[in-house]
C-alpha cells in the first residue's frame, strides 16, 4: 500500500509491555500521543514475542507499518515515555527530513523532570550527528518514513552494534535532523552510548572520513572529524580553527615565507593554518602517533598544501634518541596521546638539533608534558635560527620552562591562559 499521501503514524512498542493487567506507560504515552494536521492517525504495533533480537523485532515492525499504509513510524523506547505534544514539537520537520529524534527528560525519584542537558544539542548533517551520538547523545526513541525505514532497515548480523550500525546508515542516505525539542522522558539516569555502537561509530569514521568545512578568509579549510579528538573537534564545529586567536596573533611576529615547525601536529589544525593562512614557505610537521599521521596526511591532500614537509611523521621528538612507547589518552583521544620510553618501544624519538638543518621562523610545541626534552634537545635549532616559540606547557612545568627560556636568552610575549596550561609566546631578547 502506499504511504505517499497517508496520515497515519504507527507507534511501535514491544509486545511485552503489552496486554498485561497494567498497561506500561510508554503504551500509556502512546495512547496520549496528540495528533497533528499531518499524521492525524495512530496506530499501535506489537512486536511478536517470537522475535528476540531488537534488530529483527524493527524490521518486523516495519513490514507490518508498510502493511498498514502509515507514512511514518515512531520506535518507542519500552522504559520511556513519549511526550504528549512531540508531534507539534516536531510538525515543522517532517516535510523536510527522513528520520527525526528529539531530546528527552529525566524524572527522579521524587518526581522531579528536567530536560537532560546531553540531549539539548541539535544537529543536522553527518559530522554533526556523529559529534552528537558520540559526546552527547542520541537515543533510540525516533521517527522515520516508513519506506525509508524499509530501505535502510536493520541489520542483525552487527551484534551489540546493531544500532550504531542503522545510524551511520540512515545518516548517509537520509535527511536526519536531532532536535533539542523533547520527545519522551524516562526515570533515572540517560542510558550511555554502549562501548559496542562508541567503537561501531568510531571504526565507521576511520573506514569513510568526515571532514569539518568552513571558510577563513576566503580560504576554504576542511579538517578532520575523527570522534577521538572532542575538545578540539567541538572548536573546529563552529567554524574556525581550535585555538584561533593564538594562531592568528603570530601573523604579528611571524615574517612570510618562514619555516614553520609544528612540533605535535595532531591532526593538522595548526599545520593547515601555517600552510594556507601565515603564508609559511614549508611547515614541517612532526607527529609520533600512526593513527594521528594517517589522518594529518588525510588533510594535507584534502586542503591541497604542496608546502607540507611530512618527512618526519612518524617520529617523535625529545632530549634525546631513543624509543619511546605510545600511550594512547583515554577512550583513544588522540590528542592526549603521551609517549614513555622503552628500549623495546615502536616510536623513534629524535631531538629536533638532528631532525632540523635549516633555518626556521617559527617553532611549536605541543607535546602533552614533554615540552621541557623537546626544547632541551633543541637548544642548537633555536641558538641558530632564533625562530619565535609558540609554546603548550603545564603549569606544573612552568617554573622549568621560564629557566630554559632565560638561558636560551627568550622572554615571554604573550599567554593564552587555559585550565592547567598555558600557551607561551616567547620571543628573542633584543640583547641575544
């Protein structure tokens, strides 16, 4: 039957909630669920008891929603509630997406209901809904057309990640928009993204990369959205660069056509400014971690930057030579990543007087603690070249930092204060 013209929504619910003595409150919900103009029907469907795994239970539901003529079905959580007006709330998007979710409350104990602050975030498009699904929330209460949900369907055979699964699909084939309006509410804690779907989601973005695109200065920038760098990442998703007036505050200090060293390049957001914004000649990029290099080369190709020197990805720099290990931060962000030593370790570390033989106008350091090695094993570097220091370090080291500085004859410029750290602009003594 064709659902084109139909107005009817069909609400899903498993059946075990079903046909007791005491209905559950999401069927209560159901039942309470106010009409709108455009699905002005509901009809309620039961999920066979036959039927165990939740991926089969929806596809069950689908063909029976496809049966009934209703143009949209609404998967409904067993242990929420839905919203009476969550139709109105989210009338206005149905003639422009495929598949709606909303925020949700949470009630206590004493029943108090607040709206959950991780699920207020919105978003609209694949990066942004990758963001939110993996640092906020998306739940599994949602609406979708009927044919589309037939199309996309649910796949069993990706275990625990069964949902992570239909998300990157939907997101990649359909109109998707999560909207901070409320759809249902439920008692007690929001249910976490489960280890399963986080590693689902994170695989997906390493096997089909999203880029972040905004334009800086007529410039068109496109940075990586990797899930594993959030506090970076989250900057970059409103436009510009992570930490932009520090970058922007060198063009001041730093002479066209300089050298630019990026010592702990991450992913690239200060490699891609050096290169495309400061007018550098080369930027050398400096990256231990293989997975961060894979992406940082993602990058330079993406943005087209000829003036990449990436000879020295893949090692790590410090006081000395040796090998290091790699401690990759928690949940595999990468831009915590630290690196201790360990003869029998995979990373080569290097002292940048080995790994640089030119003159440079400007080095950067951002190297998770070990900025006082990387700077002693650069003594010779700076000595020659002079270049201005754009420096990441911890408070705990800043008495350390200030004393190499000093004899290094280098005097700070400017702070860009953070919690626990600091970035230091150091520039030559006139004296020196």
């Amino acid at each position: 039957m064709s659902t084109a013209l139909s107005k009817t929504l069909a609400v899903v619910i498993p059946r075990r909630q079903i046909g007791t003595d005491h209905p559950s409150q999401a069927l209560q919900s159901a039942h309470a669920l106010r009409p709108c103009s455009l699905l002005t029907e509901i009809k309620i469907i039961e999920i066979p008891d036959h039927v165990s795994d939740p991926a089969d239970q929806r596809n069950e539901a689908i063909a029976q929603a496809t049966q009934l003529g209703a143009s949209w079905v609404l998967f409904l959580e067993p242990d929420e509630r839905l919203q009476p007006d969550a139709l109105t709330h989210l009338m206005p998007a149905v003639a422009a997406y495929d598949g709606l979710w909303g925020g949700i409350f949470l009630s206590d104990e004493q029943g108090q209901t607040k709206i959950a602050k991780q699920s207020q975030i919105s978003s609209g498009d694949v990066v942004r809904n990758y963001h939110t699904a993996l640092h906020w929330w998306i739940g599994k209460s949602h609406f979708v057309r009927t044919e589309v949900a037939a199309r996309v369907g649910f796949d069993s055979g990706k275990g625990e990640a069964w949902y992570a699964d239909y998300l990157t699909r939907m997101w990649a084939t359909a109109r998707c928009l999560k909207s901070a309006q409320p759809l249902t509410s439920r008692t007690g804690a929001l249910p976490e993204l489960s280890p399963p779907n986080r590693d689902f989601l994170l695989n997906a973005l390493s096997q089909h990369p999203q880029f972040i695109c905004f334009n800086h200065h007529s410039h068109k920038i496109q940075l990586p959205y990797t899930g594993r760098n959030p506090t970076l990442e989250r900057v970059q998703l409103r436009g510009v660069f992570y930490e932009q007036s520090d970058l922007e505050t060198l063009a001041t200090y730093v002479k066209p056509g300089a050298v630019c060293v990026d010592v702990g390049a991450n992913t690239g957001n200060h490699t891609v400014f050096f290169a495309k914004l400061l007018g550098a000649a080369k930027v050398i990029s400096i990256e231990p971690n293989p997975d961060t290099v894979a992406v940082l080369q993602r990058v330079i190709i993406k943005n087209q930057l000829s003036n990449v020197d990436t000879s020295k990805l893949g090692i790590g720099v410090g006081r000395q030579s040796g090998k290091f290990d790699l401690t990759v931060g928690r949940r595999g962000y990468l831009g915590t990543a630290r690196l201790t030593p360990n003869r029998s370790g995979e990373i080569s570390v290097q002292p940048l007087d080995t790994l640089i033989n030119e003159p440079i106008g400007l080095l950067k350091i951002d190297v998770e603690m070990m900025e006082i090695d990387v700077l002693e094993g650069a003594r010779h570097v700076i000595g020659d070249s002079r270049p201005v220091l754009l420096i990441e370090a911890q408070d705990e080291n800043i008495t350390a930092l200030l004393a190499i500085l000093d004899e290094l004859s280098y005097r700070i410029e400017k702070i860009f204060p953070d919690q626990g750290y600091a970035n230091y602009l150091a520039l030559p003594t006139a004296e020196a």
